[in-house]
C-alpha cells in the first residue's frame, strides 16, 4: 500500500502560540519522525512525504533557507534509526538547485539505508508532478507506441510500482497542489483539519480506517475483481484514453 501525505498547516499552529513560523517547522519535523515510525509499523509499505514544492522556493528566503537546514539534520538525525527500522529512503524531485550540503546528505542516507525492506519513504523536495510528467514526455522515444509511452512516462514519474492508494492532506485545505498527480489518479484522498505538528499515529490509523471503509471501483462497477488481467486491460484502455 502506497500513502502520501500532503503536511500543510506548519506556519499556522505556530501562528495559532504566538510561536514564529520556523517552529511550526520544527515541530512539523518531529512530527514526520513520530508518523514515519508508526508507519513502518502499519501495513504501508510506501509513503511519500511532500517536503517542499518547487513553488515553495517564492516563500521568504529565510524561511526557505531554514526549511532545507530542518530537512538536512533531520535526515542526517534519523538515518541511523532507519537503517534499524528496515526505511529505505529515496528522494523525488530536483536536486540541482539543493545546496551541495543537503544534497550529499540525500545520497549519503539513499546509499545507506538501499536494503532496507520494510517500507520505502520517498520525500519529495523541490518537487513538481507537472515538471516529473513533462520531463518524463521528453524523455520517451518520439516514435513510442501509445502504450509503450504511457508505460514509459508512468515509470519515470515513479507510477511503477508506486501508484498512491491514499492521499492525506492536513491542514484543512483541499487541494492537491501539484503533488504526484499522475500516480494518484485513482487514489483516495482524505482531507483532515488537523495542523500538520498535530497529525500522529493515532490521526494516521483514522485516515487507514476511513481508506478501508471506501469502496474502490477503479471505474468499474462495485463487484468487478481486480485480476491481474483486468488491470491491464485497464491500463490498456486507459493509454487510449490519454493519447487520444
Ligand atoms: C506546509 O506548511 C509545510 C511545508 C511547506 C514544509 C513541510 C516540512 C516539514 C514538515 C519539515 C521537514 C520535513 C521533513 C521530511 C523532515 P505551511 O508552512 O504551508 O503551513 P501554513 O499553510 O499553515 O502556512
């Protein structure tokens, strides 16, 4: 199961104590170590984390500039405890315009923490599911059959095996904001008004139970198996679909 997790709502519980942005930051960071944990416990065995957009670089620069300090001691705190608890770590998004800092401490902690089996955290920074599809377009073979393009653009946009299952925004907006757009076309998303410092374990297990809860018809009709052939006869149709 693959859920990604918009953390919106930083700034405003820090607004909300009279505290400086920066600290809703700092507490959103303590937050994402007490979900990811109580994810690899779960049945989740992906979870992408939207860390900062490439929209974000319009913010302040010194909150920008605080952001990527929180995101690099964060991973370079936490990757020891990742290695112990099975994470694999990846990372989704640029990496040219991430300082050479932050950026070795990306390859440093996807170097070791490969074998990890347990759960993949993929954390997406200076991300944009537009820019991932158009560079993915321009990247297929111009003669690419309709589905082998589909397949090529799915894969490079990280489709393959990574379709999102759930989506979870915090923070009471609801909206995707350019965030996995291709592999969440049949996801299904839960809004909760919940500040992104407040989200646990606890807020986690209710958006889990609310996914069980729904039923998912993949543009089928409530009963219809979801067999291996089925799914591929729907990607099938659903190349056609795009491509026309
Ligand atoms: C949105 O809140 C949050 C972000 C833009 C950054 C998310 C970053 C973290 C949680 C910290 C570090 C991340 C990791 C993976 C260690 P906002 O600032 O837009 O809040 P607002 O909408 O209330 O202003």
């Amino acid at each position: 199961m693959h859920v990604a997790i918009i953390m919106d709502g930083n700034g405003r519980w820090a607004e909300q104590r009279g505290l400086p942005r920066t600290e809703g930051h700092r507490a959103g960071a303590r937050a994402v170590r007490r979900v990811v944990e109580a994810a690899a416990r779960s049945s989740i065995e992906r979870l992408t984390l939207y860390a900062f957009s490439c929209d974000n670089w319009e913010r302040p620069a010194d909150e920008v500039d605080n952001l990527m300090l929180l995101l690099r001691r964060h991973l370079i705190g936490q990757v020891a405890r990742c290695v112990n608890n099975g994470v694999r770590v990846v990372f989704i998004g640029r990496r040219d315009r991430l300082s050479p800092d932050l950026v070795r401490a990306i390859e440093h902690a996807e170097r070791l923490t490969a074998a990890g089996t347990r759960m993949t955290l993929q954390v997406a920074v200076d991300y944009s599911a537009r820019a991932a599809i158009i560079g993915a377009a321009q990247a297929a073979p111009a003669d690419a059959s309709r589905a082998e393009f589909s397949r090529l653009v799915g894969e490079a946009c990280h489709a393959a095996p990574g379709d999102v299952d759930l989506l979870i925004r915090t923070g009471g907006e609801r909206r995707l904001s350019d965030f996995l757009l291709w592999e969440s076309a049949y996801a299904e998303l839960v809004f909760v008004d919940t500040y992104w410092p407040d989200f646990d374990e606890h807020g986690l297990a209710a958006a889990l139970a609310e996914f069980r809860a729904r039923e998912r018809r993949f543009g089928g009709l409530p009963a219809e198996p979801r067999t291996a052939g089925a799914q591929a006869a729907r990607d099938d149709r659903a190349s056609d679909c795009r491509a026309d």
